[in-house]
C-alpha cells in the first residue's frame, strides 16, 4: 500500500513518525469551528490567557495514565479531586464556616454524568419508591430527561412562563407526588441564561420531604464572581435552605479543558446512594462514585492546573471582561431592527429571538456563520419562540465592538435573502409524519432532499433547521438520530 491511500486509517500497515501524525490530525483540525478567538458562542470556553493551554497540556499529560478506579493506589488524583471539590463547596456556599460545612463531592466527567449521579442517589435513597419521578422546570438542560431515561425514573415537566422564562415555585409544588425523589431547578439554564427561583423551589421541595439539585454546571463558576463584582445574583447554592446537591462544570467557566465536572451534596450521607459498590464476584471489589471505573487522570490534573494558576484574581478578572462583553453583545442585539432579547442577561448568556417574520433566525444564523461568528439556534418550543443562543466567554471581550455591525449586515443579509422556503412536500411530511410512520426509505428520502449523506456536503444548515422547527419534539428526535447516524460511519 503507499503512503497516499494510507493517509487517515487509524491503524496503517507500516506506523507512521511522530512528527507527521501530528501534522495530520493538525490538518483535520483546520475543518473545524474555532476553539479559540472568541467567536464560538457554543461549545467552547475560552479565557484567552497566554500560557494556559500549554500549561493544562503538560499538567493533563503527566496524570494521562493515572487511573481513577482505586483511589488508594493513585493519592496524586485523590488529592487533587478533594482539592477541587473543597474548592467547589466553597464557591458555592459550603465548608468550614458554612451553613453547609460538612458539604462533600465528586468529580465527574462532565455536567451530565454530574446530574445523572445526583437521580441516581436521590432514586437509590429511596427504594421503597416503586416508580421514582423527578419533577424538572422544562427549561432544564435535557441531561435531566437522558438521566431519567437511563435510570427509568419518570419526568414530571414544570411549565415556565413564556415571558420571564422561569418556573413558579407554585408549579414545581403542583408537580410534586408521592414518588417524586428530586426536584430540579437551574442556576441559570443554559438556553436562555435565566436563573430559577431556587430558594422558593427549594423550600417547597424542602416542606415536601424531597431533595432538590441546582443545576449550575453552567453558572456555578461565573455566578459567584459576579456576584463579588456587584451583580445582583439571588441566592442559588448550599447557602440556600432545602438545596441537597449542586453541579458545576469545571470544563464551563473554570476553563479546564473537557472532562471535568463537581457534583456536591450538602453531606454525605446524602451522597452514600450516589456509589456503587459490588463484591459479588471473583474480581477486584469495586467502588465507584461515578459512570466509568478506569477514569484517566488527564483531565482531573489539567483543572487542577487551570484553578490554581488562575486562582480568585483571575477567575475575577475574566468574569469582569465576560460581563463587559455580554453588556456589548446584548446592546448589538439591541440595536437590530426586528430582533429582541429573549430574557435580559443575567449571567453570561445572551439569547435573542426575531420579531420580523421576514427576518428568518436561522438565515440568520447563516449569515453570521459567513461572517465568521458561530452562534446557535434553538428551535421553537411549546410557547417558546425559535432563538439564538450566544454562550459569552472573556475571550469575546476583544471582539465585541466587531459583533454589532456584522449582525446589522447579516441581519440586512438575511432580510434580502428572505425565510427559509421548504419544498412544501417536506413541510407537509414533517409536520403530518409520526416518529413510527418514519421508515428508512422517507429518511433517506428526506436526507437526499436535504443533499445530506452525499459528496456535497449537504443543505444550508437552515434548511436542516428550518424543517426540524417544522417537526414535532419526537420526530425531531428520530430525524437527528437517522441524521446523525449518516455521519458516523466508519472509514475503511
Ligand atoms: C452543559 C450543561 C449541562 C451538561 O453538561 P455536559 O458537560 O455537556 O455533559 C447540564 N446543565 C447545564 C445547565 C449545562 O449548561
């Protein structure tokens, strides 16, 4: 075989030099959306500051073969891993001195492991339960509804108010039965950025025997130092009365590079379902607190790194440029004809939604993408009208004065190019067909009409968009997984 046809087999005849094995995954890495430079708005959390990538490399590399499956043998990762979760609980509201000082944690491996390990404890908590539910605000991040899936615990959604986006504490009451182990608020929601009445949902969760968990795998590290710089944030972690656990992403806003999350309880016999222990069989005993058993030791180290060269003034410093920038973005968004903020920020989101129905999003979102700003579209939901999604990270406080006259031209752009029109066999099909009538043949179909699967590399994504929005929530679901099933296909 020569070199040429090899290019990009995971496992080559012959194994290729160091050097040029880098140079390639460096060449696949041009394709995609920029990491760095602050014009991701998803996905990505950039602080911008010189040093720290190599800085978390090198940490992430001197632990990449530590394992987390016996913390006796490892000490190095069960020092850190206390260190952030002693770090964590005192952000937000526990240890010494605390009105939660016997506060206790987990890492994670990010906000979904961290929420279905906080179902897991509140469902194992209670076996005489025979059908848990979990009462969830439907704003909360859809983590929630994949831990209730995996865990077979039933979903009790709370309805918001279409105006301020929130659940009442009323409603959360109104959702709460006699199997409902957990209820759920967020601190804020990463859609929209709106952070939950939490101490009245925690004290109605409180009156009703029930544990309540703060999702804050968004805001839990942007919130605190907001607060310190003079924003009015309401109470919203252990401080809080009836609040049982709390998640924080530390692969969010503390800037650790992916894999790390902290799930803490206000005290550990709260946390003691939450393991999983088992010795009934030939092999090691096991004890996890998480998903995994062999967890690397990469990514533990690397937000070690990230915290303690960061530390307090700097964590300070970023959340002052971040709220400067979403101040900027949101007056951006202000300044466009037919486009209107969904909530006032209140954290680092910035969520806007059109008013001009000639004004497509997600032509919109288009638009940007040529500019070179990646935002991203949320669909329409229930009363919810379709938005834009910007997650605000430090590193967008340089580019902040260019954002506002590229949305006016893209906006004007979008305008001329006028809404996204479906071919009306498709919107017919997606908005009359049910997920079991979705044979393979009307998804292949639909895909060959939408142009993706084949060498061109497929439809405008607002096409796509355009004829999910069209689609009731199931058949969205079914949509995305034949979608997405026709990218992940093995290379030969
Ligand atoms: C990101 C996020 C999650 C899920 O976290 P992952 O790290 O993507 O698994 C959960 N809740 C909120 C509010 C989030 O922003």
């Amino acid at each position: 075989m020569n070199d040429d046809q090899d290019t990009g087999r995971a496992l080559p005849e012959r194994g290729v030099p160091a050097e040029r094995v880098l140079a390639e995954i460096r060449a696949l890495r041009r394709a995609d959306a920029p990491t760095h430079g602050g014009r991701l708005f998803a996905y990505v959390y950039d602080p911008a500051v010189a040093g720290l990538d190599e800085l978390t490399a090198a940490a992430h590399a001197e632990s990449a073969h530590v394992n987390g499956l016996d913390p006796t043998a490892f000490p190095s990762l069960l020092a850190m891993e206390n260190a952030l979760v002693g770090a964590a609980a005192r952000l937000l509201g526990g240890g010494p001195g605390s009105t939660a000082p016997d506060a206790v944690g987990s890492v994670t491996s990010g906000g979904t492991e961290s929420l279905i390990l906080a179902v897991k404890a509140a469902r194992d908590a209670r076996p005489e339960v025979a059908e848990p539910r979990i009462a969830v605000p439907v704003t909360a991040h859809a983590a929630f509804a994949k831990a209730a899936h995996y865990l077979r615990v039933a979903l009790d959604p709370v309805p918001v108010d279409p105006v301020t986006l929130r659940p009442s504490a009323a409603d959360v009451a109104a959702a709460i039965r006699p199997g409902t182990v957990l209820v759920a608020c967020s601190a804020p929601s990463y859609a929209h950025g709106v952070i939950d009445p939490v101490a009245e949902i925690a004290a109605v969760a409180a009156a009703a025997g029930v544990r309540c968990h703060v999702d804050a795998c968004f805001g839990g590290w942007t919130l605190p130092w907001l607060r310190r710089l003079g924003a009015p944030v309401p109470p919203f972690d252990l401080a809080v009365d009836g609040v049982t656990s709390i998640s924080v992403d530390l692969h969010k806003y503390a800037y650790a590079p992916k894999g790390v999350s902290v799930l803490l309880h206000r005290d550990p016999a709260l946390r003691a379902p939450q393991y999983f222990a088992y010795a009934d069989w030939p092999g090691y005993t096991m004890i996890n607190p998480g998903i995994a058993s062999t967890r690397s030791g990469g990514p533990i180290a690397a937000a070690y790194a990230t915290l303690r060269h960061l530390g307090e003034d700097g964590y300070l410093r970023l959340a002052a440029a971040t709220r400067d920038a979403v101040a900027g973005l949101a007056d951006a968004v202000r300044g466009v004809d037919g486009l209107r903020l969904l909530a006032e920020p209140e954290s680092t989101v910035v969520c806007f939604t059109s008013t001009d129905p000639k004004l497509d999003l997600f032509v919109l979102v288009d638009e940007l993408t040529a500019r070179g700003w990646h935002t991203q579209p949320q669909l329409a939901y229930g009363e919810l009208p379709a938005s834009v999604h910007l997650t605000v990270t430090a590193s967008v406080a340089p580019r902040v004065a260019e954002f506002g006259p590229d949305l006016a031209d893209a906006a004007a752009a979008a305008r001329a190019a006028g809404p996204v029109a479906l071919p009306a066999e498709l919107t017919a099909l997606a908005a009359t067909l049910t997920p079991e009538a979705l044979t393979p043949e009307l998804v292949a179909g639909l895909a060959a009409g939408l142009g993706l699967g084949g060498p061109s590399g497929g439809a405008p994504d607002a096409t796509v968009n355009a004829l999910l929005d069209a689609a009731p929530p199931a058949l969205r679901e079914r949509l995305l997984v034949e979608f997405v099933g026709l990218l992940q296909r093995p290379t030969h």
